[in-house]
C-alpha cells in the first residue's frame, strides 16, 4: 500500500522524502518489524479475550499422550493473532499489484478460514473431531484453485481476446543442487495437480506438526525466513559482475542475480519476500505466548493457514522440491503418521509408540521442551541445506 502512495507522491516533494519505500530490502525488513510489534501488542488483549470465551473447554486433542491433560483449559485458535499481523504486514509494505502477493494472501487467509471453521465446531460441539477430514480437502482444494485460476492465470490474449486460461506461473520443475540449463522438465497444466500436492500437503503437515507448545511455529518462522531469501534471489533486480567472451574478446558485463546463481526467476520475487518477513514477524510475536509452557495454542486456524501459506511460497518461488528440505520437520512429522496408518493396516503392529514422531518421543521419556528444542535445531539445519542449494549448482 505504502509503494502505491510513494508512487502517486514520487515527483513531489513528499515523494522525495518517502524514497526510501522503494527499496524492497526497507520493506521487507519493515514488514517484519510492524508485524512484530503489533502481535505484542495485541497479542494479550486477544489472549484474554480467547481464555473468557473459552472458559472450561478443553481444547487438548483426544489422541496425544496423557501428560497433555494438564494443559487443558489453555485457550486456543492464537492463530487469528499471527494471520491479523500477516495481513496487516503484507497489506502495508507490499506492492498490491503483484499476483503473486494476492495468490500468497488467498492461501493463507483461505486456509485460515478452514481452520476456524474446524476449530469453532471443536469448541461449539464440544469434542475434537471438528469439520470432517473429506470436506477439509474439498475446501482446500477449492481455494487453491481460486488461487490459481484468479491471480496465476490470463483470460485474454495481449489484445484482450478471450483466450481461456494460461498459467502465468512457470510450469517447469526446479531441482535442487541442479542448474536449470541442465534438467528443467516442463509440467504443462499437470503443474497444477503437482502444486496441489505440494500446497495442500504442506498445511497438512504444519496442522499435524502442531502438537507441542512452540513446536510448529519455530520450524515456521524458520521455512519463512529460508523463503525470504529464496524469493529476494529469484525477483531481485540486483546485477552482479560476470566476465564475458565475445569474439574472442573478455568484456565485464552485468548478470541478474538469479541468473547469475542458476535459478529461475520469479515476477514479483521481491514483494514475496516481503510476506514472508511478515509470516517471521507475526511468528516471533505469537512465540512469544505459545512458548513452553503455552499462553495460547494455535489451532487449526493458525496451522492450516501457516502451513497454506508455505506450500504456497513453494511453489510462487519455484522451490517446490527443496521446499521437501526447508519443511524437514513438516515432512518427517507427516511421513511418521503415514508409516504408522500403513503398517497398522498391513502388519497390525506400529512403528512408533505414538504417531506423529513428537509423541513418540514423548513416550519415550523425553521432556517436551527439549524435544522443541532439539526439532527447532532440525529446521534451522534443513533451512541452511536449502540456502546452500542457491550455490552448489
């Protein structure tokens, strides 16, 4: 919003003085900051106001292990908390006329709304089962494909004919630790069913990951930080020095970044990473309450939503395979339950004491708080593995 006022203002003198909204790197580092401190500051007001809402409820999942009961009566749905700080964020600091911007908003928002409904039908039912698995699909299917159709696709040609639809997103497939010269498959429209995967995938694996107090959102703010840079790298309009050899001759000459490091580039890269300076933002505030021992939960409303917004950056950014790396704890955390329903079905026996892997070791007799700590270390490793993809190409 603000680069639009700086726009409408630039050839004045008002204009002059607000220069520095140009610069993607003010934003980005501005929209973490706002984001931050409007979670702190209104992070206990909601806080309150969720725990006299919520007065005698137990918002503990039935199927974790007994130590949890001591937590009941802690309210939950926090998550509204960090989308109010993603939003406002997003909304003040980011180019609004980026597609990509509004695709990003759309999961994430949309997503959100299917974690209140889950979480308000929890709470008004009284019980944890909530809105049925079939019809959580349905819906996230349906918003990632307004997501797509609405904001990541054409309709018209460049002389506003009618069409049909085009993606505007690259449909080839980025590998990591591999140049895209060498081996960058085009996916065509089955793009879309693997962008689905990936996205819908993704907030399933943050909504079941979100078991401890803290554990979800470290390895979030994390994912978002690793984005930041990914998207920065792959949209900025930085050149780099490189040398040249034209008949015969060596000349310096600049290269975009991106093209300089091998990856593809992505319109609006930049403003991406502004929303993810306001995912890191809003996560740092929520931490704030929900670490151990947890002021509030996020509920379904947070982690579905986190969780859009991530597999939404994957695929936005073109890392829809490293993001198998940056989402290290999402993905073992999800992997564990699908080994654990096969081998349950198969051999009538569990791998784990207790699936996903977070209780498992509970039961093992580790003390939550190390047990987020030592997952916290795992994300922070599996963010610097995908930073180093940017460089082994």
């Amino acid at each position: 919003m603000l680069i639009l006022l700086y726009e409408w203002l630039k050839d004045t003198d008002a204009g002059r003085l607000l220069n520095f909204l140009r610069y993607p790197t003010f934003r980005i580092i501005a929209a973490g900051v706002a984001s931050l401190l409007l979670g702190m500051l209104v992070g206990p007001r909601l806080i309150a106001a969720l725990r006299l809402k919520q007065h005698g409820q137990s918002n503990v999942r039935e199927d974790t292990p007994d130590t949890h009961k001591k937590k009941k009566g802690t309210p939950t749905m926090g998550g509204a908390l960090i989308l109010l700080c993603i939003a406002v964020g997003t909304f003040i600091f980011a180019d609004l006329r980026s597609r990509a911007v509004w695709a990003a908003l759309l999961l994430t928002l949309g997503y959100g709304f299917i974690g209140f409904l889950d979480d308000w039908l929890k709470l008004s039912k009284r019980n944890s089962k909530g809105l049925a698995g079939r019809y959580k699909m349905v819906l996230q299917t349906v918003f990632f494909l307004v997501a797509v159709f609405g904001f990541m696709c054409t309709w018209t040609g460049p002389d506003g004919a009618f069409t049909g639809p085009r993606l505007l997103i690259d449909t080839r497939l980025t590998l990591p630790f591999v140049p895209t010269h060498r081996f960058n498959p085009d996916f065509g429209w089955f793009y879309v069913l693997f962008a689905w995967v990936v996205v819908v995938g993704t907030s399933n694996a943050v909504n079941i990951t979100d078991g401890l107090d803290g554990l979800a959102i470290m390895p979030t703010i994390i994912a978002a930080s690793t984005f930041a840079v990914l998207c920065y790298v792959a949209g900025s309009s930085i050149r780099l020095s490189d040398v040249e050899t034209v008949d015969g001759a060596a000349r310096l000459v600049g290269i975009p970044l991106w093209r300089y490091l091998g990856v593809p580039q992505v319109p609006g890269g930049a403003e991406l990473s502004i929303f993810c300076a306001s995912i890191v933002g809003a996560g740092i505030s929520f931490l704030w309450f929900n670490a151990y021992p947890a002021s509030v939960f996020m509920g379904d409303i947070g982690s579905l939503a986190l969780g859009g917004a991530l597999g939404g950056l994957a695929v936005l950014s073109k890392n829809e395979v490293v993001s198998a790396i940056i989402h290290g704890v999402f993905f073992a955390e999800i992997l564990s339950v699908m080994i654990q329903v096969t081998s349950f079905k198969l051999t009538g026996k569990r791998v784990f004491k207790m699936a996903p892997v977070h209780h498992h070791f509970e039961l093992k007799g580790i003390a939550e708080p190390k047990i987020i700590v030592r997952f916290w270390i795992v994300a922070i490793l599996c963010g610097g593995v995908a930073l180093l993809s940017l460089k082994l190409r």
